[in-house]
C-alpha cells in the first residue's frame, strides 16, 4: 500500500514537472501575420487617404490666385508686367526647390518632406494675403509653392515605390484629386469671396484650412525614416522580417554568422541540406527564418533539413541576403523607401576580354547619367511646354473671359471646367498610357485639342466660351500623361526618384518665360491676340516631344549604352 502511494505520489510529481517545463502559449505564425497583415492594410489605405489629400492642396494656391487676379492687382497696385511675373512665380519656383526634393527624401525619409511640404503651404497661404505690399505677397506665395515643389516631385516616387504594380491607377487617382482641388478652387473662390464680405483677403486666407487637413496624415509617416509606410514585407531584408517574426516558440535563436565570413558557412535555398535532425524532434525546436515563419513553407519545397543532438546551429544569412527556403520576391515588388540604408553597390558586368578583378567599375543607382538619356530631355521638354500652357491658362484665363465681356463669377466658374475635365480624363488617360507599348497617339490628341481651343478664343472667346473651355481642359490633361510617362521610363524608384527630378526641374525652368511673356504682349499689344497666337504655337513642339518621349525604352538602358 505505501508502494502505490509513492508511485502515485511520483506519478504525480512528474505530470506537475513537465507541466511546468511546457512553456506557455504563444500567438502562432498564422495569428502574428493576420495581425501584420491587418496592419499593413490599415497603413496602406492611409497612405492612399495623404495622397489623396496632398494632391488636392497643389494647386489651389495658383487657380484661387487666377480667380482673383484683377481684384488683387488692384488691391496691390501691380501693372501688366508685374501680373505676368506672379504668374511666372509658380514654375520658378517648382524648378528651384523641386531639385532638391530626391536628396531631401533621401536624408529625413519622403513622408517627413511631404509633410513639411504640406505645412509649408499652409503656412504660405494664411500669411500671404496680409503680408502687405507686393514683396511679401511674392515672399509668401514663394513659401507655398515650395511646398508645393517638393510635393510634386516627389507623389510620383511614393506611387511606383508603394504601388509598383499599379502605376496608372494610382497615378489616374492623384491625378484625379489633382484636378479636383484645381477646379474647386478655381469654381468658388469668388462666390466664398463674396460670402466673406466681398474682400479677396479672406477668399484667399480660406485655402489655407485645406492644406492644415493635409498635414495629419503625413505626421504618422514622417517619424519612417529608413522605411516608409506601404512598403509589403516581400521588399525587406531577410533580417528585418527574421526580426519582426521572432523565433517559434520554444527555440533559442540561432547564432548569426559574423560579417565577412565565408559564403561555405551560408545555407542556400538551392543547396540541399544534409539530415540533421534525428526523428523525434518536436518542430518547435527548430530555427525557423523570419520570412518563412510567417509565411509557410515555399510549395513545392522539400522540409529543411534537420540537425543531429548537438550540431551546432546553422547559419544565418548575411544581412539583407535571402532567407533558407523562403520565396523570392515577385516581380513588380516595391523597393526599399527612400532614406533606407541604400544597398551596396552593384559591381558591374566586365566587357568581354576584359579583366576582372577588385578594380572592376562598380555601378550605383544614385549615379544615373541622366542627362545621357534623350528620352529623360524629351520628357523634360514636354513637361515644360504643357506645364507653360497650364500656368498660362490657370493664370490669365478667366482674365480673357472678363476682358470679353463674362462677369467675374462666369469667368471663374470657366476656368473651374476648364480644370474639372481633368477629374475624368486624369484618371482614365494614365490607365489607358500605361497598357499602350507608346503614347504618342494621346499627345497628338491633347495637343489637338489644345489648338482648337486656343483658336475659337481668337475667333470667338464669349460666344463660345463653354467649347472652349472644355477644349483646354482636355488639354491640360497633358500633365497627368507626363507623370504616367514618368514612372514608366524608369525600371527602379531610384530611375524613377532622378527622372522626376530632372524632368519636372527642367520642365518648370523651361516654362517661366511663358506667362511672363504673355503678360508683356497682353500689356504692349492692349488685346489677346499677339498671346493666343504664342499659346497656340507652342502646341505644335509639344506635340514633337511629347511623341519622341512616348516611345518604349528606360532612361537607365539609354544611359547605360552611351
């Protein structure tokens, strides 16, 4: 009897002990990537939502102007000339400070520039209509456009960095928003001027509350310096999913291996493994690498070999190579964010018969040649001259209405339609550029369009103002084509982080002469003729360039073969 109580007794302690030793419940790989998932998704759709709300605040600055340029030219005792320059100050300043926006993006990470960019419009418009006097309502408006500037170089990054598969989509959606507070600001800014008291002021100051909504959005991705918010998990380093997986319950992280050491120390997927492992083992013993933990094992992969009692662990990779077993990124994945630890550099392929050795060329993306590309200046030289016709038309439109004879909330109200073609259009024409293998045949379009435009404001500009209206807006559609055009002549973020730069800068350089030489001739001349005659010209070279950077070809393969 004493015998079956001590076997029960040890029984007993022995079920408490493994109790005990069992370690306690943790969530599973399938939980753990549902919760990632879900948050992956939660910061995507706010990415969409600060895209959205960015394109909305980049252009009311101008069109709200442009609405009112008569009441303030009064108001500030500007001339002709002076007007013209006003209207000029937009692309100077997209070309100055819009250069700046890549190595900006690079240094504090591009959702803390967009965000800046955004209070830097707010900041912009609430002082510039009580800055007093003609320097500071430039100063001001300088400080806007800035923002402005660093914007819209760099939306077209964040699009094919985050969204790499669908680039006209997401292009045709900030094109659309775009387009959108474009027209709206352009439609009631004279009606809220006169529900305020009449006083342009105040119908100014009032744009200023949008862009303050901007702002919050960007806050939560300013503080992602090294990796912006959207970017899936197939784009990170081995290592940095191996560390937001962790190791499976129950197994002690495997050692790294140190840097430097030989690549025979290194698992490959495509090196079978010798069996380490004997029978028996629990799989949760085993070291399982972060990407596959969360994901599962590849199909059609064999298991991972397993280790004998007392091997020594294997390996893991190096930082950033891939992990044993886990699938490699799809095509189209996004790369790493702007301000990431940038990858080490690719040394290039040796030419045949030459040499090769530690003295090889190496070859970086940050380095792209592209002034070689003559796709990149066709592209630049076309972003100019529609941009020329767009600040031309949100500047001095509704002026040429009003001077015909259209009252002022007619003329404004024009000029909105004029900008809402871009809501439809900006959303189709990008999808419809990004399935053609050339956009050639979309350029002579607009650019068309544009001709008949400019020409019935010749010959008619009251009797048939809503045609035309309607017209120019169809061809101020050319901007969202550019941008599409943008992020398909570039195969990487960093092509794509120059191209944007280097054409958007270019461009807005090239198109500052524009409105300032049609505010001279409307001044000289005392009529609009001499001024539509320049517009309409002008769509004749854009349509020349905008073919030539419509054809098939990457920036970087025309770099490369110079």
């Amino acid at each position: 009897m004493a015998t079956e109580d001590t076997s029960t007794t040890s029984t007993t302690s022995t079920t408490r002990t493994t109790s005990t030793a069992t370690p306690p419940p943790t969530r599973t790989p399938v939980a753990a990537s549902a919760t990632r998932t879900g948050t992956h998704a939660w910061r995507t759709r706010l990415l969409i939502a600060g895209i959205v709300l960015a394109a909305l605040n980049l252009r009311p600055a101008i069109t709200s102007l442009g609405a009112l340029l008569a009441e303030v030219r009064a108001g500030l005792g500007m001339s002709g000339t002076m007007a013209g320059l006003l209207t000029s100050v937009p692309p100077l300043c997209f070309a100055v400070f819009g250069v700046t926006a890549p190595r900006l993006a690079r240094r504090f990470g591009p959702g803390a520039v967009v965000c800046a960019g955004m209070a830097a419009i707010t900041a912009g418009l609430l002082i510039r209509p009580y800055a007093g006097g003609t320097a500071g309502f430039l100063a001001a408006s300088a400080l806007a456009l800035m923002g402005i500037a660093v914007s819209n170089v760099l939306m077209p990054v964040i699009v094919k960095r985050h969204f790499p598969d669908r680039v006209g989509s997401m292009t045709g959606l900030y094109s659309m928003a775009l387009a959108l507070g474009t027209s709206a600001a352009a439609a009631v800014t004279v009606p809220l001027t006169e529900a305020l008291g009449g006083g342009w002021r105040p119908g100014l100051a009032l744009w200023a509350g949008l862009a303050a909504a901007a702002v919050l959005p960007w806050l939560l991705f300013a503080r992602d310096h090294r990796q912006t918010p959207g970017t899936p998990a197939s784009a990170r380093s081995a290592s940095g999913a191996s560390a937001a997986a962790g190791p499976v319950s129950g197994a002690s992280a495997p050692a790294r291996s140190a840097p430097g050491a030989p690549a025979s120390a290194r698992e490959t997927p495509d090196t079978p493994a010798p069996a380490r492992q004997t029978p028996g083992t629990p799989a949760s013993a085993r070291p399982v690498s972060g990407a596959s933990a969360a994901a599962g094992p590849v199909s059609g992969a064999s298991a991972p070999a397993r280790s004998a009692p007392g091997a020594p662990a294997p390996a893991w990779p190096a930082p950033g190579a891939p992990a044993p077993g886990a699938a490699e990124p799809a095509l189209g994945a996004a790369e790493p964010a702007l301000g990431a630890a940038e990858p080490a550099p690719r040394a290039a392929e040796p030419a045949p018969g030459a040499p090769a050795g530690p003295h090889a060329r190496v070859e970086r993306p940050d380095v792209l040649r592209i002034t070689r590309s003559r796709t990149a200046w066709a592209l630049a030289v076309f972003f100019g001259l529609q941009a020329t016709a767009a600040y031309i038309t949100m500047g001095w439109m509704a002026q040429i209405f009003r001077d015909a004879g259209v009252s002022a909330g007619e003329a404004g109200v024009l000029l909105a339609v004029t900008m809402a073609m871009g809501v439809p259009l900006a959303y189709v024409i990008p999808r419809v550029a990004s399935r053609l293998p050339r956009q050639g045949p979309i350029v002579v379009v607009l650019g068309l369009c544009g001709l008949a435009g400019y020409t019935g404001l010749y010959l008619a500009p009251a009797a048939g103002a809503w045609a035309w209206a309607v017209l120019l807006g169809v061809a101020n559609c050319a901007f969202p084509l550019a941008l599409t055009m943008v992020g398909m002549r570039a195969r990487t973020g960093a092509g794509v982080a120059q191209l944007s730069a280097f054409a958007q800068s270019t461009g807005y350089l090239i198109s500052i002469p524009g409105p300032l030489l049609v505010g001279v001739l409307y001044q000289h001349s005392g009529g609009w003729g001499l001024p539509l005659a320049l517009m309409a010209a002008l769509m004749l070279p854009q349509m020349a360039v905008g073919v030539l950077a419509g054809r098939p070809g990457t920036v970087e393969d025309e770099a490369a073969a110079r």
